[in-house]
C-alpha cells in the first residue's frame, strides 16, 4: 500500500513520530468507503436506458394487434409513469442526484417514445428535422425543473442534430439558425453549473459539448462560397482568449476546452497557409470589396471579433507590455493576412514565419513556467513545419537526416534542461 510506504519514509526521515503515523493509518483504514456520484449516476442512466428499451421491445411485439384507443393510452403510458418518477424524484429525492439525472434521462426517452408512437397510431406527417426538434424543445424543462445535467446533455446533442439536419436536408421546412435561439435556452443553467461546481465533472463536459456544438453549428452556417475562413479564425480567437479568463487559465486542457480548440484549431489553419497550393486552391478572394453585410459570414465574424478584441483589451489592460502573452492576439494577425491576401504577394510565407513565432513564443513561455507540456507544444510546432517543409524543398536523405537528429536533440536536450531546473528549485 503506498500510504504505509509514504508514512515509513516519513518516521525514518523524522518528518513526523509514529504515533502521528499510527494515527494516520487508522484513519483512513476506518474511513467508511466512499463511491463516486458519478459511477452512481452513470448506472441508474444505463439501467434506464435498458428498462426503456425493454418496455419499447414489449410493445412493439404486439403492437398489429391493438385497437387505436389501446395504442394510444400504451402510448402515453410510459411518458405518464416517467412523469410520476419525476414528481417523486422532485419531491422526495430532491438531494439524490442519481434520482433526478436517471428520472431526467427516462423522461426526455419516453417524450421521444410517446411522440413517435401517436404519429404512428394516427399517421402524422412531418420529417426528421421537426420530429427532433420538438423532441429537444419538450424535454427542455427537464434541464430547469429536475436541475438534471444529462438533460441538458441529450438537449445540446439534440439541437446540434437538428441544425445538421435542417442543413442538409433540403426537404425540409425549418432552419438551421434557430440553433442559436435554442442554445440560449440552456444557457442559464450552463451559467449555474459554472457559478455552483466549477470543478465538477459535469460542468467539464457541458464546456466540451457546448464549445463542440457551437463551433459545428458556426460551420454549417457558413456556405462554402461566403469567405468561411474568416469567422472560423475569430472564433478559433475568440475561444482560446476565453480559455484565458481566470475561470479556465489555471485548469487542465482537459478542463479547458476552449482554449485546446482555439489554439490547435489556430495552428491547423497555420498549417493549411502555410502551403502555397492552399491558396492557389482557394483563390485570392478581394475581401475588401467582395465582403458585405449579406453574408451571414460577415456578422459571425462582426460579432466574434469584437468580443475577442474585447476579451483581449480586459485580459491585458493592466499589464505591461513585456508581461502581454503574444499568442493572445495572433489570430488578428491571421485574419489582416486573410483580409488582404488578395493584394500580398507568396501570403504562405507569411504564415511560414506566423507559425515559427508561434513556436518559439510558446517555448519561451513554457520556461517562463517550467511546464514541459507548453514547451513541447512549442517544439512539435517546429518540429512538424521543419519535416514539411524538408519534404517540400529538393534535399539529399543525409541532409534532411541531419536536420532531423538537431531537431531530435534539441528536443530531449529541452526537456532534460527544464526538469533539472525543476529539481534545482525543489532543493
């Protein structure tokens, strides 16, 4: 057991007596077991999720030979019995919240349930699109009245579906761009997980889902032929300086979606300048005088804009010009290269150098904080620009093998230097 080595090492190393240590041990040998809430929740959904397509299985085997009116009290029967589960869970089991996320979860199942089997019973017409989402829309105050998160997952999931549907599916009737009034719908509770249990892991995966969707939805808005590039460079701004607030500076990229898509979304786009075909495909596209308040480009990138700029101005307001991280700003840099490529010559070596900066300036900054995972990022940005640019340009194999085992070096030598410092602090 590793807690009888740690206090071993500490009573040899008179950090602490024994009898602290005895103290210790027994603690935590008679500290009653504690499961996770979550595991808990994880079960009571998926045994749910069985029950529900138990009781779906059961009804369909003898579903032909029913009359309309016994079809359709079995059809409301299940969405009634979830509602009873729900009206106890709110009254009774309030504090539980494997009670309110499973009852949450079975409720928004049986309104899918219920819908599909009253259109079936009486042969209501409509298409996919609609079905879902007066699915998401109905299961709505799930999200509000049980405070269930799995709700308001399956929610997201769902609107962010409907938006790809009513995208693609030309035989629809509705809009991809009521997205953006029913994410708003959800938003309130999104705001009371982050101010409630900022470090839950609930609230963690509403930051993926929502940043993911919303970025889906952004893309799927854009035509190809509306200058996409542009409010996708914004964006990819606008999150990585919302990863820089003081909620999410301090946590782990895993807590920190935002600024994980905003920076690798950024340095892909690099990447993709940094090839002159790149733009030969695109073609040079005159944005200055092509670009009009009719694309609905044209507002994404308004808006996104000027709430990263706006973001930039708070973050660094009361810093000094030495102390304002660079990085920050490069996708403004990106988006004048992008505006004005049309009337800049070879614009591919401009993102070239963009991605050079970008390297060398998150290796300074790694050191500055003695975090090799910073570092590295920094060195496999060079890295990864200096073997396609060796695969580009006409090299014999002992050059580009001597180009690779500097770099090689280089790495390891970085590394190997940061933790030694680590120690030298530690000591």
């Amino acid at each position: 057991m590793s807690l009888e080595k740690d206090l071993k090492e500490l009573v040899s190393a008179s950090v602490i007596p024994q009898e602290t240590a005895d103290v210790i041990q027994h603690y935590y040998k008679t500290k009653p077991a504690k499961t996770s809430n979550l595991v808990v929740i994880l079960f009571a959904i998926l045994g749910v999720f069985f029950i529900g397509s138990g009781i779906n299985l059961i009804i369909a085997s003898n579903w032909d030979e029913l009359p309309i009116l016994v079809k359709t009290i079995i059809g409301f029967m299940p969405l009634l019995i979830a509602q009873c589960l729900s009206l106890y869970a709110i009254i009774l089991k309030s504090e539980q919240k494997a009670w309110t996320e499973s009852t949450a979860v079975f409720q928004f199942i049986m309104v899918g349930v219920t819908i599909s089997i009253v259109a079936q019973i009486y042969n209501l017409s409509g298409d996919f699109s609609q079905f879902i989402l007066v699915w998401a829309l109905l299961g709505l105050p799930l999200v509000y009245f049980l405070r269930s998160s799995m709700a308001s997952f399956i929610y997201l999931f769902y609107i962010a579906w409907f938006a790809a549907l009513a995208k693609f599916d030309r035989s629809g009737s509705l809009s991809h761009y009521y997205y953006w009034p029913l994410l708003l719908l959800v938003v309130p509770h999104y705001i009371l997980l982050i101010k409630k249990n900022m470090e839950s892991i609930l609230t963690v995966f509403h930051h993926w889902l929502i940043s993911a969707s919303f970025a889906l939805a952004v893309f799927i808005s854009i035509d190809i032929s509306e200058f996409s590039m542009l409010p996708i460079v914004s964006l990819l701004g606008l999150f990585y300086l919302i990863g820089q607030t003081s909620l999410f500076n301090e946590k782990s990229l895993f807590r920190n979606p935002y600024k994980l898509f905003g920076s690798i979304g950024t340095v892909i786009i690099l990447f993709m300048g940094s090839y002159s075909e790149f733009w030969r495909q695109m073609g040079r596209i005159d944005y200055l005088t092509q670009y009009s308040f009719g694309y609905t480009s044209f507002w994404f990138t308004l808006v996104f804009t000027s709430s990263a700029i706006g973001l930039l101005f708070l973050q660094n307001r009361s810093k000094k010009w030495t102390e304002i991280n660079p990085v920050s700003g490069i996708f403004l840099v990106v988006m004048f290269l992008l505006t004005f490529s049309h009337y800049l010559p070879e614009t591919y070596i401009y993102f070239n150098v963009l991605l050079i900066i970008l390297g060398v300036f998150s290796i300074r900054i790694g050191v500055k904080q003695k975090h090799l995972g910073i570092i590295n990022y920094g060195l496999l940005i060079l890295m990864v620009l200096l073997a396609l640019r060796f695969i580009d340009v006409d090299l014999s194999f002992e050059l580009r093998g001597l180009a690779f085992l500097i770099v090689g070096f280089g790495f390891l030598m970085t590394n190997y230097w940061v933790v030694k410092r680590r120690k030298s602090h530690v000591e």
